[in-house]
C-alpha cells in the first residue's frame, strides 16, 4: 500500500473481491454473495470499499436509520492491516453517519478481536453489554455504542 488507497461507494462488482476477503478475514462466520447483495439493495444501508491500484483492502458496511446507525461490517485485509485504514474506515462510517442523520452508533465486536478493541477505545466506544458464547463457545460479543457521534472523532 504506497498511497493511500481511495475510498468508493461499494457496487455489484465489488462483491466477488470483497466476498473473497471476508471468506479469509472470517472462515467460520463469513457472509455468503448473496447477502452482500441483499445488504447492497436495501436504502437504509451504505457500503464503502478501499481500494488500491484495483485491489480491495478493506470494506464496511453500515445500518443507518436516524437517528440510530449501527456498523454492519468492518474489515481490513491482512496485507493492510497495521497501516491506519480500519481507522479511516471507521471515520468515513461515521461521517456517513452523521450525513444521515444518525446521533449514535452501535456494533457488535469479537471479545477476542483486540485490534478492533483497541480502534473502538481510540474513538471512544463504550461497552454496553456482553453476550456470551456469540461468536463461538469461550467468544462473547461486546456491544458497544459510540455516542454522540461527532465529525471529530480520535484516530
């Protein structure tokens, strides 16, 4: 990754890359092409793909519905990670957010995922609640809630 990557509107023929990565990020849980293209279809929904010299190095997806957002998807491939982009994905989320209208903005994150942790801490996530054995036996959901959301969140 030499120049940052540019960050575009996720389309139909993003799906097959962006399905392939969540397939390596996410072997047990990964989403099928056929919800990528239902989330695709739906007016309360927003995805975006970060995108360099073709490839795709990360995604999201968001849930916005005023005055309540909620992050579908967030994810960086491995190649990328390290680098800052899961936060400018994160910042770009919560700008589109903001556009609509939204006031706070809930997730679900792996209680195991300790780089997510960290980003959610960074820009002032709070933990809500825990549900147990979620993802896996021994691996909780944290539901977590940034609120209020505001243009200038930490990175």
């Amino acid at each position: 990754m030499s120049l940052p990557p540019t960050l575009e509107p996720m389309r139909w023929w993003h799906i097959e890359a962006v399905h392939a990565l969540e397939q390596q990020l996410f072997p047990v849980d990964a989403w099928s092409v056929e919800q990528f293209w239902s989330e695709l279809a739906q007016p309360t929904r927003s995805y975006c793909v970060a995108v360099d010299d073709g490839a795709i190095l990360g995604y999201f997806g968001l849930f916005a519905l005023a005055p309540d957002a909620d992050v579908q998807t967030i994810a960086v491939s491995p190649a990328a990670q390290g680098r800052g982009l899961g936060a400018v994905l994160l910042r770009e989320l919560i700008d589109q957010a903001l556009a609509r209208g939204c006031e706070q903005l809930m997730l679900e994150v792996r209680s195991d995922n300790t780089p997510a942790l960290a980003l959610y801490d960074r820009f002032g996530f709070e933990q809500l609640h825990v549900r147990r054995d979620y993802y896996a036996p021994g691996v909780d959901a944290l539901v977590m809630r940034l609120r209020p959301l505001m243009r200038e969140a930490v990175a």
